[in-house]
C-alpha cells in the first residue's frame, strides 16, 4: 500500500496500529528482536545467496540471506 508524503514522525505510530504500552504492566519495556531464519540440510551445510556480480554491494559473492 503507498503512502503519499514523509513517513510519520518516529514518536507516533502509523495509521491503524495501536500501541500497547499504555495496556502493559508497569514497569514493562516494549523491545524489538531481530531475528535470523537460516535453512540447513542433514549434513549441517546452511544455504547461502550469490549476490549477482553487478550487485552495488560485494558483488559475486556468498551471503547470509536476509529475510524481508
């Protein structure tokens, strides 16, 4: 879905999302977690990516895949 103008400023939420802070226990904080899916076979081998050699970054080279 796009949005037309600037994103909203980082002290507010989007349009549509309600924050729990206010619904949380005292004392509770509200964090972030990043986390890596990886795929590994039966012999332990983790698949990487091949970014393609015209690539701005580290081109033709093995990565870690990243998961958006």
């Amino acid at each position: 879905m796009p949005r037309d103008g600037p994103p909203p400023p980082a002290d507010s939420a989007p349009d549509g999302v309600r924050l729990l802070r206010h619904e949380a226990p005292e004392g509770t904080e509200l964090h972030i977690v990043g986390v890596h899916l990886y795929l590994q076979d039966e012999h332990g081998r983790i698949l990487l990516g091949l970014r393609h050699p015209d690539s701005a970054y580290a081109g033709n080279t093995w990565h870690f895949l990243a998961v958006h």
